[in-house]
C-alpha cells in the first residue's frame, strides 16, 4: 500500500444505530477524520424487523416504570426512531462542526447489518465500539458488527469503552516494510504530530531498517521514528509489548492476522484503554 492508497480514503461510518449515538464514540471518530482529511458519515437505520414487530396483534412490550405488557404500538415505534434518528444527527453535527469535520447524516430503513454492508467501500473506515454495558453485551450486536466489516473491503476501527489517553504514538504492528498498516500509521503519526512507534515479532534487523525509510519517506523526522521488538504477533506478546509505550492508537493490517480478529483486537483495545485501526487487506 502506497502513501497515494492511504489518501484514498474517503469517510469515516458510523453505524448510530448499533449503540454509538453518544457523544464520545463521535468525537472519536469525528478527531480521525480530522487528521487524515475525511469526511464523517453517521447512518441510522431503521431496523425493519422491529417495524414489522410493531404491526404483530400478539406483540407485546414491557412498559416501564408500571412494569406492564402493553401491545406494541406502530405508531410509538416510528416517533421513537424519529426521535432517535433526530437527536443522533444533531449530536453528529455539533460534534463534527466543534473539529471543523465535515459530516453527513443519512437515514435508511431496513435490515441493519445488510444496509451497512450495501454502504462499505474500501475507501471507508467503519467505526465500531466495544460494548460498554451488560445489556449492549447481550445483543451481540459487536459480533454482528464485526462480520458485516470483516466481508466488506472496508478497513475497521475500533473503540475500547474508556479511552486512556488522547495523546501519544501511534504504535504499529509490522512484518514487512511496505505493509498497508506501516504506512497508514505513518500517515497518522505525521498529521497528529506524534511520535511512530514501530513493533516487530523478532529481531530482523534488515526490516527494522526497511521499515524505518518507509516512515521517513512519508515525511516523519527520524526523531519521530521509534522501533521496539515484541516477544511473538499475539495479543498477549503485543500488549507486553507496549506496556511502557503510552501509545494513543494501535494500527495492524488484516495480513497480520488469523481469522480471529475480532477476540485478537478486542483484547489489545481492552488491554491498552486505545483505539484499534485494522486495516482492510486487497481484496476485502
């Protein structure tokens, strides 16, 4: 991956239906999209099925604070998506516009994983956030997440419950110098004027060096071009790893990993308090 395909990205998604409609996960996002230039769209969808529930004579819904079953009401559903819908643009507008980010907000209707999909390129960024609550847990709706962008060509970001730090490196994980996680992590480093902190499963000098010229050639000052050798490329070794670090992003390409990405990044997120750029392999 070149420093012209890392330019290549064109938005940053956020998918407000899936819990993120709060005003951290935004800013999140929203401060990405600054530094590398994008533009940050907010999608609500209208999920189809809760619509559907809603026209059932047998549906009922639990009604509180009097704890009674009541039928689901039609016309309830839509005015509480309305309102959902309608209190997430205005958060993503003063959101983005406190960054100077220009943002979209688009409303869809219909099954959530499937509209998503139908949106991702591989120049998007889709943010996902870890479930912050027990009840977010129990949805499962990170697990459906991580599949709609895991089959999409879509790179994925995501973002542990409590960030630790706002600044830092941005701390990369690499097996080979033209890796598409090197540069783009290069290109973050460069525009948040942060220190590039390159980790390596072993000790091969010869791509130490390769991967250092790669990050100079993207404009950092050597000054700014850190290395560091971890015991092994698996979750534990990488947080071992970054223990001292301090870092405010973690970046790896798919190449790096098994088909277990999800457990592997959610550990290290969870692990360092971070965000956790994956990004998104040729061909999806």
């Amino acid at each position: 991956m070149s420093a012209d395909d890392v330019t290549a990205y064109r938005r940053i998604i956020l998918d407000l239906y899936q819990g993120l409609a709060n005003r951290r996960t935004m800013a999140q996002a929203a401060e990405l999209a600054r530094l590398l230039r994008l533009d940050l769209l907010g999608v609500f969808v209208e999920n189809e099925a809760v619509h559907g529930l809603a026209g059932l004579p047998f549906a009922r819904e639990l009604r509180l604070p009097s704890h009674e079953w009541v039928l689901v009401d039609a016309d309830r559903v839509a005015a509480d998506f309305r309102h959902a819908a309608t209190t997430a643009k205005r958060m993503l507008a003063e959101t983005a516009g406190t960054l100077g980010v220009a943002s979209i907000f688009q409303t869809m209707r219909g099954d959530p994983a499937e509209a998503i999909t139908g949106l991702l390129r591989a120049s998007d960024i889709i943010v996902l956030a870890e479930p912050r609550t027990h009840g977010e847990l129990l949805t499962g709706a990170l697990a459906q997440s991580w599949r709609t962008a895991l089959g999409s060509t879509a790179s994925v970001l995501l973002l542990p419950p409590n960030v630790a730090r706002q600044r830092g490196p941005v701390a990369v994980l690499v097996a080979d110098p033209a890796d598409r996680g090197l540069v783009t992590a290069a290109r973050i480093a460069l525009a948040a004027d942060e220190p590039l902190l390159i980790l390596f499963a072993g000790s091969d000098e010869t791509l130490r060096e390769a991967a250092i010229r790669t990050a100079r050639a993207i404009g950092l000052p050597q000054g700014r071009v850190r290395t560091h050798h971890v015991a092994g490329s698996s979750a534990q070794s990488i947080v071992q790893g970054l223990a001292q670090a301090n870092e405010r992003l973690f970046v790896l390409s798919c190449d790096m990993l098994s088909q277990q990405h999800a457990e592997f990044v959610t550990r290290i997120a969870a692990a360092r308090g971070v965000p956790v750029l994956l990004v998104a392999c040729p061909g999806g």
